[in-house]
C-alpha cells in the first residue's frame, strides 16, 4: 500500500523536490516542431505581359481574355467618370477602384451565378460582370439607397461600408450552403487594413472549423487609407492570417487577372467539393485617393505611385494580348470610344432617375409603423411636394 506521501517529499525540510528528468528529454521537448507551414505566391503574366510557364485553360481563349480586358478597360472609364460626377457635386463620396481592376474582374470572371458575393465598397469589376449596372452603382454613390436593389444575382449582398463586417454576412452565408448541401460558395472581399478587424478573424475562424465554402480574398493595397501596411501589422504576409484559421492561405499578383482568376476558381472548386475554405491574398496597389474625401499626396511618396504604375494591371494584360495578336491599336481606340458611350448612357440613366418619395423613409424600418410615426409620414406626405428633379 501506498504511504499517501508524493515522491521527493523531504518530511524534514517540508518541501517537494520534482523527480530529476534527463536533459536529453528536456530539449526534446523544447524544440520539437509541431507543424510548419509556407505561403505560396503565384504570377502567370509578368508585369512585362509575357506568361510565366503554361497558362490555365481559360486564358488560352483570346476571346475570354478579350473579354476580360474590355470589362476592365469599362471599368476604368467609369471610374473616372464617377469621379468627375463627385467633383461637379452629382455624387457623394465615391470610393475609386482605380488599380484594382484585374483583382475585381478576375474574382467576378471565376464566379458561378449560383455563388453569392459579399463586396466591401469599391468590387465594381466583380459586380459589372455579374450583371450589375453602372447607373445602380451611381445611385448608391448618390445616396440612393434603391441603388442596392441592383441587377444581378439577386442573392449578392449589396455594398458594406462598414469595414469587415462583409466577412461576416459571407461567412454566414457559407454556413446556409453547408447545411443545405449546396454545391455553391460565397465570396467576399477586405482590404489589407479590414485583416485587422475582429469581424475578419471571427469569420475565417469559424470558417476554418465548420469547414464552410468560403473564399475570402485580401486586396492589400498597402494602404489602410493613410496608414501604411507596416503600420498595419507585423505579419509578413496577410495570407498567413488564414493559417492561424485553419485554412488553404495563398499569395497571388493582384494585377495579373489570369492568376487571380485561377487562384478563384482553384478556390472556389475546393469549396464546392468539401474541402473547407480559403483566403488569397491579392498582391495590388491604390492608384487612386482612398475615396474622393481623401488626398493621398499627403502620405504617400510619389516615387512610390510612378513605380505602380510602371506594374499597372490594363497595361499587363493587353501587351499580351498584342503580342499574340488579338488584339490592335484599332481595336484600343475602337474600344474605349464604346467604353465611353456605354458610360455616358448609364449616367444618363442615373441623372434621369426621379428621386425615391420622401415618405419611402418610413416603408423599410417596421412590419407595422408605429402610430408616431405613423403621423410624420403623413406630415412628410403633405409637406413634400411633387419633387421629380432627378439626380442631376
């Protein structure tokens, strides 16, 4: 029988000695790796627009890369143009997309219609090719709130402004596809300032554990607004960030559209098969102010934007498309004068939009309008007018 006593009790001195272990076993147990773990970076077209290696089989279809370029080149087009309409006061604040285009259309170009998409605020390459109008976008961006109610999927999300939170609707959604044995995926896009937000680690960690069909991609920029990536975290990538979740985590060139499209769609396949979630990380850069209510020249270097622009997505893409011959300098201009006229149709459209009743304030809040305002309704009603003066 035991004496009740633990091994190494002194009685005399009233202290317990731990039992003596070999100091072999002691650096055993420090320094054994229990797992490690490497970020993969992917290019297909160099910034000189020839291809690294074999391209996937999409992108041996000039007309599909056609596509893709002419749906950047609009993209582009309108986004100048929006910019213009805010200066001239017939937007609010508008949120540019200038360099991001090859990210934005090679997530929206890898998509199925069945698939949901979460954006942030400035996906409008992703949004045009599923189907969302210029003229929507620029109701929103004008405080239209019906701008939301875009064409398209009618299962997208509409614009998040608030930063991250998107991950979470996303996720969300993947969580509904899960549990319904759909072969589908959701979406969703950050910026490399939103990878800080606990909505971003709350929705790749419980991504990570149910396993959900999600792919979360970070455009990272290298500027959270004024503040500088190194400012933003310590980590040495943001795609390492999806490590900690559990899930696939990859680098991609962000101005390559073929590799961010197959980086998507590579994605996006693992979903549909069960094989959990995956964060990318698309390698780009802000040409433009973060919005229009910003003035980048305060903050970054101007050595630093000419040199972004020497590795600018269009420039990529079409320099290729030249050099094996579908495309020309006549089809260039022939293009960006239909860019131009599609354009202007859509903020034609936009201007001559009549703006939503008054009242409409008081139909979205209540399944039954509280007798209170009930009375301001009718007050609103009988105080506005006719109004019908567009957005112009």
């Amino acid at each position: 029988m035991g004496t009740g006593v633990p091994d190494g009790w002194d009685s005399g001195r009233g202290t317990l000695t731990p039992p003596r272990t070999p100091g072999w076993l002691i650096g055993e147990l420090l320094l054994k790796t229990v797992a490690t773990f490497k970020i993969e970076y992917q290019q297909i077209l160099a910034p000189d627009g020839k291809p690294r290696g074999e391209l996937p089989g999409f992108a041996k279809d000039a007309a599909e890369l056609v596509r893709m370029y002419r749906t950047m080149v609009l993209v582009r087009t309108f986004d100048t143009k929006a910019i213009n309409l805010q200066r001239t006061g017939k937007l609010g604040t508008y949120a540019s997309c200038l360099g991001h285009e090859a990210a934005h259309v090679g997530i929206g170009a890898a998509m199925r219609p069945e698939d949901v998409f979460a954006p942030m605020y400035r996906e409008y390459g992703a949004q045009l090719w599923r189907g969302v109008r210029m003229s929507e976008i620029l109701l929103y961006w004008g405080g239209d709130e019906r701008g939301n109610n875009f064409s398209g999927p009618a299962h997208d999300f509409p614009w998040c402004v608030p930063i991250a939170t998107q991950c979470l609707h996303a996720a969300g959604s993947a969580l509904a596809m899960s549990i319904r044995g759909e072969r589908r995926c959701a979406v969703t896009v950050v910026g490399d300032g939103g990878t800080s937000e606990g909505a971003f680690y709350e929705a790749i960690n419980f991504a990570g554990v149910a396993r959900l069909p999600l792919v979360t991609v970070v455009v990272n920029n290298g500027w959270a607004i004024s503040v500088p990536l190194a400012l933003q975290t310590a980590a040495e990538t943001l795609a390492q960030k999806g490590i900690a979740a559990g899930m696939a985590s990859l680098q991609v060139d962000g101005n390559d559209v073929i590799a961010v499209r197959q980086a998507v769609a590579t994605a996006l396949e693992r979903g549909r098969e069960g094989g959990g979630p995956t964060l990318i990380e698309a390698l780009t850069y802000r040409l433009s102010d973060h919005t229009t209510a910003d003035d980048a020249r305060r903050y970054r270097p101007k050595e630093e934007v000419e040199q972004a622009w020497t590795v600018e997505p269009l420039a990529r893409l079409r320099t290729y498309l030249l050099s094996v011959g579908a495309w020309s300098d006549e089809q260039e201009q022939a293009l960006l004068a239909e860019c131009q006229q599609q354009v202007d149709s859509e903020v034609q459209r936009y201007t001559d939009t009549p703006p939503p009743p008054p009242e409409s304030m008081f139909d979205y809040m209540y399944a039954t309008l509280p007798e209170t305002l009930v009375e301001q309704r009718e007050i609103c009603i009988a105080f506005s007018g006719s109004g019908g003066h567009g957005h112009g």
